[in-house]
C-alpha cells in the first residue's frame, strides 16, 4: 500500500503553486496535502523562464522566483511546503490515474491514494517530428517548457555566442517573440520564421504587430513571414547548421529556439473524464463535470466563461494561478463560493516593450494613440459593445482601467470617435 492524502495536487507548475498557497493560507492539517511533481524543484513561476532567467546579465535564479512571487508574495521553495506539512513529491511522474479508484501510479512504482484530487498537469510543447522535420532532434534545437529545456537554452546560447554564432527561431508566437529578444540580448543575431503574416496573430491585429515587427527590425532581428520550415541540415556531431524553408531558401544557423504551441497534458485522464477543445472540462467550481473528486486549474482546464457565454482553455499565468485559488476555496467551502468569473489578462515583456490585454479579441479592432512615441492601444468591438483593451507602455492606472473597460463591456455608439478618443475612453468608464 502507499501513501494516501486528503488533496492531492498533480503537476508542479504555476498552478500548483498557488493552490498550495491558497490551502495554506486557509490552515491546513500537516499531511493533508501531497504534491506530486516530475520536476525537480519545487513549484515556480514559469513566466520568468523566458524573461528573466535568459537576460545576458544578472539573469534570474531560482529559488528567486518561486511560487508566489508573482503576486508579490514570498518565494516559497521545497522548505516551506516542509513547513506547512505538505508532502512535495518532486522528480516523480504520475503514469497512471484511476479517477474511479482514486489512485495515481508513480513511475516508481508507488500507488498514491486521494480523497480529493486536483489536475494542474499543464502542458507540454509541440514539437517539430510530429510535423515531420527531419533532424529536429539536433542537440541545439532548443525548445522551452520547463527549467530544465530553459537551462539547456542558457548553456547552448552561451555556446552559440562564443563562437559568434546565429540563431534562428521558428514560431510567431509568445516564445518565438520574447526567445527572440533574449537571443538578442545575448548579443547572437536572429532570424524569426513563422507561417503567418504578422507576428503573435493568436492575440495582435497587423496593425499593433507592425510595430513590434519595425521595433525588432530595427534591433537587427530578421523575420521570414509566411514561411515554414521543411528540414535542417546538420554536421557530423548531430548539430544543426542550417535551415532550410519550404521555399528552398537555406538560413545558417547554430542555434534553433521552437516555440510552436502546446498541448494539454491530460492523456492520464483521456477515456475517464470528460475533455473539451483539449482541457478537462469543469464547471464554475473548477470541478470536473464527469468526476466530483477532481478538479483541474490553469492550462487543462475547459471551463465556462459566463461573460462569454463560452466554454475555454487559456495558456496564461493570471489564470493559472485565480483558477488554482479558486478550486482550493471551493474545495473548502463548497456553493459559498460563487462561480469562477474570469476576465482574461495576457501580457508581455520585451526589450523595454510591455503590453497588456483584457478581455476578448473579436469583432472590429479600432487603432489609438501613437505608435512612434511608443505608446498606443486597441479596442475591440463586438455587438456595439468594447469587449478587449490592449495598451502598449501603459501605467497601473490604465492598465487597471483597461481591465475595468473589458469586464464592463460599455456600448460603443460610435467607432470613430472611439478611435478619437483612444485611452480616455477607457479612463472614463
Ligand atoms: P505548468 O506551469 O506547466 O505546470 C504543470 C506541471 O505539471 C509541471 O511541473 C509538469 O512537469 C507537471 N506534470 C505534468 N504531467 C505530470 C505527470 N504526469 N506527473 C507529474 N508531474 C506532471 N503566461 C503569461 O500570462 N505571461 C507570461 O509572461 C508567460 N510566460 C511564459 C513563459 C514560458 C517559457 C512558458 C512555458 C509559459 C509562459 N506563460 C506565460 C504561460 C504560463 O506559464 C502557463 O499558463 C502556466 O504556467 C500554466 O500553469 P499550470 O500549472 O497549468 O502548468
Ligand atoms: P503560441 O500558440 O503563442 O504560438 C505558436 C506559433 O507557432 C504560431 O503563432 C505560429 O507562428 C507558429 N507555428 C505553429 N505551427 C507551426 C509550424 N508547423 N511551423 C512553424 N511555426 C509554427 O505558442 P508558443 O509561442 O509556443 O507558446 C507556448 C505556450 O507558452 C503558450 O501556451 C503561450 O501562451 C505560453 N507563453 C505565454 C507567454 C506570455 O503570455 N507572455 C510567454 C511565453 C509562453
Ligand atoms: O513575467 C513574470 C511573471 O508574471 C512572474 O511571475 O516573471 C515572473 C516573476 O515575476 C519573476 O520573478
């Protein structure tokens, strides 16, 4: 027989962090509560991974940016779950769920028992075999998850550099954009490929990516839009030298950073509980429609978006770490909770850029303020009413009156005096 926990926790991420914190912070009995994580460290603030720990100089460091640093907290290493009598199993992959049972099997072999369990298994990469690339198994292409892809990326940059290599970096998304910039930083030239038109297109119109597009350009970094990559050439010790585009065209170098998207780690759970658009799909408690005794938070979980009258998946840490919080105090204290409610918030840090978005990008995007000066925005709007704010170089005081503007979603008479009126529109709701 093995151990057997009130609350189990599994996966060692962001949200498992902050789920951690949130019992803590509503008293919990010592050996309530296990942890089980394949990491080899305890739960930390994976944002950080690719801004802070990539910076050439003074880069970040655990146990600097443990869960709950992000919201200003403490940084709470392996000692503090010790502390608070949460049993942290680290370097420990969980190969089997019996959700009837309520089991998991460890790969060592341990069968951990659950009264409670809560899924914050995240995701894992999207990686270039599954689209057939040949030699994407080369020591220096570089992908980035964990801390453990993220040191591998500080070694092979540092390598990279040395020999005054050149870095290519394949994907137009957020770890295509902020790898790029880091490579940069790391004074190693770039070249960004992605199959789309513009850049990050999941969130930005053409409008708002031209401008990190020029800011990046004017860094020196190059950009191979609408392109795909087909295959890598590679030397005798297994290293990429070069990439080659489906047009034909050939781009040296010695470092490849991939960052294609991800997909949810819910395989454990596939055939047991229900899925939706990829998450395991849970009402307003964070609690799975199909199975009372789980929960599951941050990216694998599908819940309701009563603002949107939607069921979502989001790959964000805000709500990696409110959907934690909130499956813990509904654990707690069942229907006095009320159900999850939640605003979408992204965000992005970049050379001295910093953008902020709330809400929901559809309908017509409506352009304000001025992009030379570097401070500048966009409204969405649907059905008459402004449903999404993005502000470049925003203070706290706009950021917060973005985020007022996208929950309260005030009628929009007028388009172009939308435009005219740029951020004050926001300042005034
Ligand atoms: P994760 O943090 O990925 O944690 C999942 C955990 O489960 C991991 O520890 C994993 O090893 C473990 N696990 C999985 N399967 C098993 C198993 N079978 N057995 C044991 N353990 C298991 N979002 C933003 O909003 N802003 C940002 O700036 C930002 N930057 C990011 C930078 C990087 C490099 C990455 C990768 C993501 C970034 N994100 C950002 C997204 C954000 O970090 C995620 O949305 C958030 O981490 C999700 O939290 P999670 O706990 O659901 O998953
Ligand atoms: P993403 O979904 O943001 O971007 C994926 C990009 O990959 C696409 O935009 C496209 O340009 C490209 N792409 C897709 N298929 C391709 C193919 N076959 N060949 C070449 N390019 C292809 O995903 P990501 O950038 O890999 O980020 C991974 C995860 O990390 C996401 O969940 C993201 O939200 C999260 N993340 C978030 C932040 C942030 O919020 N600031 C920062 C880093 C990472
Ligand atoms: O971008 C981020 C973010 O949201 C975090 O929580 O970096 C981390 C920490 O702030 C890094 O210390």
């Amino acid at each position: 027989m093995g151990r057997s926990f009130r609350v189990v926790i599994l996966g060692g991420g962001t949200a498992s962090g902050y789920a951690a914190s949130e019992f803590v912070k509503h008293g919990l009995n010592p050996g309530d509560l296990c942890v089980i994580s394949q990491e080899m460290v305890a739960p930390y603030e994976r944002p950080a991974l690719s801004k802070g720990y990539l910076l050439a100089k003074e880069p970040a460091r655990l146990p600097a940016f443990h869960t709950c640093v992000g919201v200003g907290e403490q940084s709470h290493p392996a000692k503090w779950f010790q502390e608070k009598g949460i049993e942290l199993v680290l370097g420990t992959r969980v190969t089997q769920a019996n959700v009837r049972d309520k089991t998991l099997l460890t790969a060592a072999g341990e069968t951990i028992s659950y009264s409670i369990l809560i899924v914050a298994t995240g995701a894992r990469v999207l990686k270039l075999d599954e689209f057939g690339v040949t030699g994407a198994d080369a020591k220096n292409v570089c992908y980035l998850r964990d801390i453990k892809d993220a040191t591998y990326l500080v070694d092979a940059m540092a390598e990279c550099r040395e020999k005054g290599g050149k870095a290519v970096v394949i994907g137009g998304g957020y770890i295509g954009m902020e790898c790029a910039a880091a490579l940069h930083g790391n004074r190693i030239p770039v070249t960004m490929v992605f199959p789309e038109d513009y850049c990050m297109p999941r969130l930005f119109t053409p409008e708002i990516a031209r401008y990190y597009e020029d800011y990046y350009m004017k860094k020196g970094i190059q950009f191979r839009k609408g392109n795909v990559l087909s295959s890598f050439e590679c030397d005798e010790s297994d290293k990429v030298t070069a990439v080659i585009l489906k047009d034909g065209s050939r781009i040296d170098a010695d470092i490849v950073v991939v960052g294609i998207g991800i997909r949810p780690n819910v395989d454990l759970f596939e055939g047991q509980l229900m899925l939706e658009k990829g998450g395991i799909k849970v009402n307003g408690k964070m609690q799975s429609v199909s199975n009372a005794s789980v929960y599951a938070v941050g990216d694998v979980a599908t819940f309701p978006m009563p603002m949107y009258s939607d069921v979502r998946r989001l790959e964000h840490v805000d709500h990696a770490r409110k959907s934690a919080a909130h499956a813990v105090q509904a654990i707690l204290m069942g229907n006095k909770v009320d159900n999850y409610d939640y605003l979408p918030y992204f965000y992005s840090r970049v050379f001295t850029l910093s953008w902020q978005f709330y809400g929901d990008n559809v309908g017509d995007s409506v352009l304000f303020g001025d992009q030379i000066v570097g401070k500048f925005g966009a409204f969405w709007v649907h059905n008459g009413r402004l449903v999404g704010a993005f502000l470049e170089g925003g203070s706290k005081v706009e950021y917060a009156a973005l985020a007022k503007a996208a929950r309260e979603r005030p009628h929009v008479k007028d388009i172009s005096m939308l435009k005219k009126q740029g951020l004050d529109f926001a300042l005034t709701v």
